[in-house]
C-alpha cells in the first residue's frame, strides 16, 4: 500500500492544496452550520483517543455533500480541541487533511464544485447496482476496494452502507466485508435534518431556522474473527438507526393496518 509522506497524501494530492480547498469550502459552508441553521454536534468525546488510521466512520446519508461538510467542520475542530461546538472556525486553519470520504463516482464527475470536493479526500467508487438512475448489476472493482484500504491504512474514512440519501434503504454488506477484512475501528455517525434543511446535493440552503444533528457515537464491538458480515452489517444500520424498527412512519402504517384489519373482522 502507497504511503503518504509530509508533502502530500497517500493519492499523491499535495497537503497545500487539500489545505486550501479544505479551508475554502470550510469558510463558504460555516455559516449553512451556524447561521442560517445551527448544526448541533454531539459525541465528538468519542474521537479524542482515536489512532490516526484504520478508522471508518458508518453514517446515515441524507445529502450528496451537507453531510460530508459537516464531518470536515467537526473532524478540523476536534483537531483543534473544540469539542461539540464549531462556533469557532479558525479550526480551518489546522484542518484534519487525513480524511477521506467514499463517494459514488458518477455523483463527484458531474461539476466543477463536484471535482473540487473530490481533490479534498473523495474516494471514488461505481455503484454496482444503480448507475444514471438505472438499475444495474456489475462486478465490484477491486482497485476501488484497494483505494478504500490504502485510505484506511494512511487515515480516516468515511461511507456510507446504504448507498443512497434515501431513509431507511438497504444496507450494502461491502462495506461490512471492508470491516471484517480491515478489521478497523469502527464510528457511527447518526445525522439527522440535513435533508429538511438542504436541498439533496447538499449545495443549496432550503429551509433556515432548522437545527440540524450530528452525532457521533462510541465504537462498535466487533468480534472479527466470529461474527460474519451479515451479523456486523446488521450492528451497523442498528447503529445509524436506519433499520426498520426506527422507522416510525413503517410503524405507523402498520399500526393503521392492523387497526383496519380488527375492524373488518369485528364487523365480519
């Protein structure tokens, strides 16, 4: 596995320009975060003893960039000992560089904004079962797999299980295969009230006043050597929230059917 050294990253993206980038993009989002809509932090305790590699980070995904934005702001603040709080932005200055995220690559090649966020730590990958809002089936490509582990191996990563911004979709068992063969520490993030807040790309302030969360929780026990990738799939959309028993809305409706149902057995 490639190497970083003090010059640039292990993807050979020199620090100075990630630097930069980091600090631009971090400057033209702060006030999506704490102004327009106040972001509330929770869990960053969580992040104080990690190691400086071989950390993924599992989150719940509700905009294409939002919610990566939010990620850079809360890892630069951490790096500068803010703790749940990014009222302060002068973190930009000293931001976390060794942070990478996975991201569809279909979605990072549509744009100029798109392929500056990429220089900042995206590690691209084609989605194996959608592909230009059609359903596909191919192969996974394993040099992507090896760019997610030289990432893992040289800093912080973080993907998204599910795949898509949609709530409550299906867990994609590649990233629980990561985690059994990388054997990393894994880092939950639950986000919630980006997609009221942001339009989906993430670019785009749609409602103001909302209050939106981000919290970090502690790492998951992972047994790598008994439990199988289905079981440490299930761990982590249990972790997110993102499966079916947190949603209340699919509770709801099953709620209305079984009302409806006793009351056409009564009358019957």
């Amino acid at each position: 596995m490639a190497k970083k050294n003090i010059f640039t990253d292990s993807f050979g993206t020199p620090y100075f320009l990630k630097r930069l980038i980091i600090f631009i993009l971090g400057i033209v989002s702060y006030r999506r975060f704490n102004g327009f809509n106040k972001l509330k932090i929770t869990g960053t305790e969580n992040l104080l003893d990690l190691p400086d590699s071989n950390v993924l980070f599992v989150s719940n995904h509700q905009t294409y960039f939002a919610d990566v934005a939010a990620m850079y702001h809360a890892f630069c603040a951490v790096n500068n000992g803010y703790l749940d709080t990014i009222k302060n932005p002068i973190y930009l200055l000293n931001p976390r560089v060794d942070f990478y995220y996975v991201a569809a690559e279909e979605t990072m090649n549509k744009g100029i904004l798109p392929k500056i966020f990429k220089i900042a730590g995206a590690v691209t990958v084609k989605r194996t079962w959608r592909a230009e809002g059609k359903n596909v089936n191919r192969m996974v490509d394993l040099g992507e797999i090896d760019n997610i582990m030289k990432a893992l191996d040289n800093g912080w990563v973080a993907t998204f299980p599910q795949g898509t911004t949609a709530a409550f979709a299906q867990g994609r068992k590649g990233t629980a295969k990561l985690v059994k063969n990388q054997r990393p520490i894994v880092i939950p993030i639950k986000i919630n009230g980006f997609r009221r807040a942001f339009d989906k790309k993430g670019l785009r302030v749609k409602v103001t006043g909302v209050k939106p969360t981000m919290e970090f929780k502690k790492p998951l026990d992972i047994d790598y050597d008994k439990e199988n990738a289905q079981q440490i799939l299930l761990k982590i959309m249990t972790a997110i929230e993102q499966t079916e028993d947190f949603n209340i809305l699919h509770t709801y409706d099953e709620e209305i059917k079984a009302k409806k149902s006793e009351q056409n057995n009564s009358q019957n």
